[in-house]
C-alpha cells in the first residue's frame, strides 16, 4: 500500500514538474543577447519555436532605447503614434500567454526603421518543432550576422530540466 502511494505521488509530482518545466524563457536577439542595433531580428526569432507559457526578455538601456508592441500596420509602418504597450525599463519581461503573432519596435525615433522591430509567432505546443526558414537577411548586419542557435536548445533545456527535477523527487520519496 505504502509503495502504490509512493509511486502515486511521484507520478503526479512528475507531471506537475514537467508541465510547469515546459515554459521556456529567450532574451530578444540571443542567448545573451541585447535589444539593439546590429541584430537580424527577423532571423533570430525564425529560429525559435515560442509557445503559450513562454517568456521574452528585452534587455537595452533605457536611455537608448524602449520596446512598443503594436498592431502590424504600425509595425509595417514603423510607427510608434499608437502603441499597444510601452516597455521602458531596460528589462522587460514579456509573457507569451496564447498562440498569436505579436508585433514589437523600438519607438525612439529612426530605430525601428534601422531593423529593431520583431515579430514574435506563438504556436501551439503540439505544432512541429522545427521553426519555419529564416527570414531573408536585412539590415547593415545581415551579412555578417552569426549563425542562429539551434531550435532545439530550449527544448532540450524544458526536457533536461524537466527530467531532472523528476529524478529529485524520485530521490526524496525512497
């Protein structure tokens, strides 16, 4: 009785440990990158697969710069007249709580028009994992951007986390 109990637990702690391990968090423009100039936006974020539950950072000095989601006629149009958000702390977390494209651009005069603009496609987790081609290289960057970081890093960070806080539990409970 007290093994069936045990193992009961330990299924139910591993579900709840995988399901909240499977949000995965990605600094805007790499893994240590910054919201910025000289960054292929449009290839960074083709890389990704961004899921409900996901997170995106925007890191910048707000001295130089701001985030602004927008509608995409405004984000087409680099206009900053309207925007839905304005982020301005440097930091900026931004939860991805629903499937949907989302549209961002620095609002500081010239920056958008200059390539610090993104576009963010949340799909659903059951959609493939592997990210749709990068967009065509733009920009005073576009021809010495670095190569994108594998689509499957965040993946593999959900699953080893995951996994991981499995064999913990596992540990404790015997």
């Amino acid at each position: 009785m007290a093994a069936a109990m045990k193992i009961t637990l330990l299924a139910v702690a591993a579900m709840a440990v995988l399901s909240s391990a499977s949000a995965a968090t990605y600094n805007v423009g790499g893994p240590a990158g910054a919201w910025d100039f000289g960054i292929n936006y449009g290839s960074w974020a083709s890389s990704k697969q961004f899921i409900p539950g996901d997170s995106i950072v925007f890191k910048y000095s707000p001295q130089a710069h701001d985030v602004l989601e927008v509608s995409k006629a405004d984000y087409d149009s680099c206009s900053a007249a309207s925007p839905i958000t304005t982020l301005k702390t440097g930091n900026d977390v931004v939860v991805l709580p629903a499937t949907g494209t989302r549209y961002f651009i620095c609002g500081f005069t010239g920056h958008c028009s200059a390539g610090m603009k993104v576009t963010i496609d949340v799909v659903s987790a059951s959609s493939p994992s592997t990210p749709s081609s990068p967009a065509p290289a733009s920009g005073p960057s576009a021809s010495n951007s670095p190569p994108p970081p594998s689509p499957s890093a965040a993946t593999s960070v959900r699953v080893t986390a995951g996994l991981g806080l499995v064999v913990l539990l596992a540990g404790l409970m015997a």
